[in-house]
C-alpha cells in the first residue's frame, strides 16, 4: 500500500480515532474498485443466474433481476458514501482524497502524478480529517 502514514495519532489530535478502527476504514475504502467492477458487471441483464454468485457469494433461488438490483444498490451505496465523505472533507481536495483512499496512494505520488495543489501537511491534515468523518458515518 502507497499511503504511509502513522496510524495512531495522540488523542489530543481533533481527528483521533483508535488504530484498528483507522485500519478497517482504511480496508473499507480499499474495496471501492472492487465495488466498482462489481456495480457496472451487475447490469440487471444477467446471463446466468450464476453470475451473482461471484459478488455476493451465495447462490439463491427466486428473481435473479431483482437480486442483480439490490447487489447494485449495495455497491452504490457504499461507492457513493465514500464519495460524499471525500467531498465534505474538501471542496477542492476530495477528488485527490478520494483517489488517495480508494487506491492506495500516498502524497508523494499525488503531487508527482497530478500535482495536487496543496503541501503535505495539509494534505494528510485533510486526510485524517477524511477518516474521522468517515468514523462518524459508519457508526
């Protein structure tokens, strides 16, 4: 994974949220391109009614249109979670944050690849910052 970055911070940061708690957001947020593949393969069109089987892991018996409709409310849901958490963070880094979190990528990489605008103090101010109100949505 690109992004170093200490997971535990002092509790008296304004953006504390404990370790494992960090890392399972963290790994939440990682799922996003594999939430994505599965979103646009489930078309409502399925072939087979084997096909949801490779997403959701469980083989039902019933309406497979209705099935393929809720996997892709599943997906979207948490696609459009992380989405709106990005962009609550910052209006004008959510988009550097978002593909931060989603994909692994570290400051380093962002400032070289697509010169994000801001220093990394800033940077992973706003990226903690992410995380915490992620915490807060999650539950």
């Amino acid at each position: 994974m690109g992004t170093t970055i200490r997971p535990e911070l002092s509790e008296k940061n304004p953006y504390w949220i404990e370790k494992h708690r960090y890392y399972e957001l963290k790994h939440f947020c990682l799922q996003y391109p594999i939430w994505k593949k599965a979103y646009l393969a489930l078309d409502g069109l399925a072939k087979r009614p084997t096909d949801l089987v490779l997403f959701s892991g469980q083989q039902h018996v019933g309406d497979p249109t209705a099935r393929c409709a809720e996997a892709r409310v599943f997906y979207s849901d948490r696609m459009e979670l992380v989405k709106l958490v990005a962009e609550e963070t910052d209006a004008v880094l959510g988009t550097y944050i978002l593909q931060a979190v989603t994909n692994g990528i570290s400051y380093d990489c962002l400032k070289a690849r697509l010169d994000i605008p801001c220093c990394k103090d800033v940077y992973y101010d706003l990226y903690r910052r992410f995380f915490w109100l992620l915490n807060k949505e999650r539950g």
